[in-house]
C-alpha cells in the first residue's frame, strides 16, 4: 500500500550528493510532503535585513538556497528516471511572508564587475500572504501593489554520479536551482537516476517570480511541496539527456548549460526536445525542428535555465495526420492505479485457479505421516508435454505497459524466494480484434505458500517481486515461449500501476 511521509525544515542540505545519508526511504508510488527553508535560511525578516554577501550566509547559515532530503527510492538504479509529481505547493510555514530583494551588483540590469556604473542601493521588500495575494510596498509612502500568488518549486534534483554539487548550482545530470514557474501543481519533473536510490531532494519555494528572475531573488519563502514519486525506466520516460517538465497540455525539456547564457540554454532544451518527439512521437527531426521553430515555446526560469516546450495538440494533429488510423498514438500520458488484493480461489477464478495450502482439514488421504489434496487443479497443454523451469525476477517499478497470454497451454507459476504480485486483466474486442482490457486490471499478491495455474488466452503479465530478486517456478507448453505467446502493447501513454 503507498504511503505518505514528511520531511521536517530541519532535514535540509545544502548540495546534491551521493553521500549524504537518505532522511527517508520510499517506494514507487509513495508521497512525500517536504518543508523547505527559504534561500536565505530565514536571515531576511524585516526590511533592514538586506540579502548578505554568500560569504556571510555561510558563516551564520552554514550555506544557502537550501533543500530539502535527500529520499532514497527502492529499486531506483542508474539509468532510471523518477517521475515526480507536483501535487500541491503551499507558501509560508512558520513565517506567513516572504521577501524579494536588491542585492548591489547582483542582478540582470546591473554588474558589480565590468562596468562603470555605480551599483543599485540594496533593499529589501517583506511582502505578507492574504487571501491568496502578495502585498508589496512601494517607494512612495504608504503605497503598496497586491499581486497573486502563483507558488512554484525552485530546486529540485538528484544526486550526481560523481562530484558533489552546490544546491544553488543548475545543470542537466541533476537538475538542481532552476527557477521555473513551471513547476508547480499539475505538472510532472522527470530526472535521471545517477545513483542507487536517486536521493531526491526539493527546496526553494517561491510565492511568485517574472521571467528571468532578473534580481537574482523572486519571492522568497518557507514552504510545503507535495509531490507523488513514481520510478520509470528511461524507455517508459522517453528519456534522452535534459531533465524534463511534462503537464497534460504540453511536454518540455529544461535546457540548463552550465553556467553558460540563455541562448545556449535554448540551443540544448531544444535539441533535446525535437530527439523526444521523434522518440516518443515518430516526428522526423527535420519535421520536429520546423514544427518547434513555428510552435515552441520558451519559458525563462532564471539567468541559466529556461524550459522548451510544445503544446500536445500540436502533436496529435501531426501523428492524426501523418499516420494511418490503426497508428496513431495518444500522446497523453494515463496512469491507472490499482490495488494489489490477496490471493483466493474466489478472486482469481475469473484467470484461472488459485491454490493455497487446504484448510478445511479434510484431505483426500489422511495419515499419520502426512495430508495429500488431489486435484486442487488440473490443468493441460495442447502438445501434451510440459517443461518446468525456475525463473528469477528482478525488483522493479510495480507497473507495465504490455500484457501477454498463450492459447494453447495454462501456466504454473509458484514463487520460491519471496511474494510475487502479478497483473490479469480481461479480454475485450475491438474492431472484431482481442485486446487486453486493461482498464478492468486486477493484481494479485502471491506468496510463497501460494500458486497460480494461468488459464489459456487470459491476459498477464510476468511476476514483480517484492524483494531485490524472486526465483519462482514456473510450469507451460515446451517451446511456449517460441510459438505460442501473443504479447500487445497498451495503448500509447497508458500505464498500469500497482500500489501495495
């Protein structure tokens, strides 16, 4: 069953690394609620606080731009992806305010290095949250302006394979302070697994920001970020090399250059967006890169992030209009959650038979020695011959996107090693063709005292077992596996997902 767990302020880091021990240990699947400091780690309360040199926020703070972590996830391996949804972002926790500020010499319009000018007075602007607005002062007494809130994620990221990075530093192999407004409720941030466990973490909460972040400090605030953690492979991810930003309405990819400009950061979340479509879409490079040049858009996070983008409807029109009917895709990404139930006869009879350990104490031929049930099931193949093998399966994400069956022969399986859980779903015909139905999927938890006997044409899929690896024993047709499996792909964007 999926859970959820919190992440107190206390739990913050202050850089991506792989050895920083996990504050917590999840699953696929699983929530997790996270309080995040604001990036100056609460030094700035009042209008005379006026943002520090870094120098002075290490000494007092210990660093800056903090997060928040790091989570491990089960079975997260390098080459992976974490799919993390955004579900809620809450600005304030024990201060409800933040503040956005004028550092001298820091900024877009302004450079303590390299120029003439003399540099901006800082000054710092406490703007309290009401009602779902932001009050901001003014310079002329006793004016304000109200602007709403639109409260986004400022880092997030993984631990990088190797070297250990700042939580204020950016780039493609953990993603990190990006800036986005884009990160926020209803979308989906898809990063790479460097490490074992991925060791997600999440900070820097932002009640509001304008394109570009041109003062180096949006409206900075504590927080609580809400997020669903699932594990993809890079496949299921159509992962390529940038850290990506999906909603229901478009797909992107976040071009971070290291510490380069904006313009190099387009170059690289637009190339890594025109190899996702062909990957995922089957749109040809040429067409991607014309279709982006006429309809890409560009969202600016701070001076050295910005996020690539298309509009889904975009796609659709071009596969609805370059593919035959029975190829096109859609290209919305659906997850159907289902609950892993236990195993019973009763249950498991619409797939086949169920054979758990008898206790109705009434078995066919009683001894002293020992108690045998006959015929819990009979089962038989097409060829008349059975082989029996033992399989050993690899923990992980509870999920599929395929489901397979054979029409000539049921199948045994028991596990030996660990429970096991395995997803059936019904047949369901379309356009006079068999499909799995996959929208009536059930799953089933099989423990080592259990068995299963798969019926002919019953839609499955192979055993995920609970632990790091499972060896079961499995009993078809010889050569069931050449000749007699139908495997079938779910629809494009469909997943079946099973929550313990």
């Amino acid at each position: 069953m999926s859970k959820t767990v919190r992440l107190g302020i206390e739990q913050r880091q202050f850089s991506y690394e792989k050895k920083t021990p996990p504050a917590v240990t999840i699953q696929s699947g699983d929530t997790v609620i996270f309080e995040t400091e604001d990036a100056n780690c609460g030094l700035i309360r009042k209008e005379t606080d006026l943002w520090p040199e870094f120098e002075k926020i290490y000494e007092a703070a210990g660093g800056c731009n903090p997060v928040t972590g790091p989570v491990y996830v089960e079975g997260a391996k390098e080459g992976d992806c974490l799919a993390v949804e955004i579900l809620e972002v809450t600005p304030g926790l024990a201060f409800q305010g933040g503040y956005t500020s004028i550092q001298s010499g820091v900024g877009v319009l302004e450079d303590i290095l390299g120029t003439f000018q003399e540099p901006l007075e800082a000054k710092t602007r406490i703007c309290p949250f009401k009602d779902g607005k932001i009050t901001m002062k003014l310079e002329e007494p006793g004016a304000h302006l109200e602007i709403p809130m639109s409260p986004f994620v400022g880092s997030i990221g993984v631990a990088p394979k190797y070297d250990r990075r700042a939580s204020f530093y950016q780039g493609s192999e953990w993603c990190g302070n990006i800036d986005l407004p884009e990160v926020r409720p209803g979308a989906t941030v898809v990063l790479p697994v460097n490490v074992e466990g991925g060791l997600l973490s999440v900070g820097d909460v932002h009640a509001c920001q304008g394109d570009g972040e041109i003062t180096g400090c949006a409206l900075e605030c504590q927080g609580t970020v809400k997020v669903r953690v699932t594990l993809l492979s890079r496949e299921e991810a159509h992962y390529v090399g940038c850290p990506q930003v999906n909603t229901d309405e478009w797909i992107g990819s976040i071009g971070l250059p290291n510490c380069s400009d904006l313009t190099a950061a387009m170059k690289i979340g637009y190339t890594d967006l025109v190899r996702r479509m062909e990957r995922e879409f089957g749109i040809a490079q040429c067409d991607g890169y014309m279709l982006l040049n006429l309809a890409g858009e560009v969202r600016v996070g701070n001076e050295m992030s910005c996020l690539c983008r298309i509009n889904r409807r975009f796609l659709k029109k071009y596969i609805d209009q370059a593919r035959p009917d029975n190829e096109r895709r859609d290209t919305t990404m659906s997850v159907l959650n289902i609950q892993a139930q236990p195993l019973t006869r009763e249950a498991f009879a619409p797939y086949g038979t169920a054979i758990c350990i008898p206790t109705d104490g009434n078995p066919d031929r009683p001894t002293d020695r020992f108690n045998f049930w006959p015929k819990l099931s009979l089962y038989q193949c097409d060829s008349g011959i059975f082989q029996i093998g033992v399989s050993t399966f690899f923990k992980r994400p509870f999920r599929t996107v395929n489901m397979e069956r054979h029409f000539k022969t049921e199948e045994f399986m028991t596990p030996l090693t660990g429970p096991i859980v395995i997803v059936f779903c019904p047949n369901k015909q379309v356009d006079g063709k068999d499909q799995p139905d996959y929208q009536k999927a059930e799953a089933f938890l099989i423990t080592e005292k259990q068995a299963v006997v798969v019926g002919k044409e019953v839609w499955h899929w192979t055993p995920m077992p609970l632990e790091n690896e499972t060896s079961i024993i499995c009993s078809f047709a010889e050569d069931t596996q050449k000749y007699d499996l139908d495997v079938q792909s779910l629809p494009s964007g469909e997943v079946v997902q099973v929550v313990l």
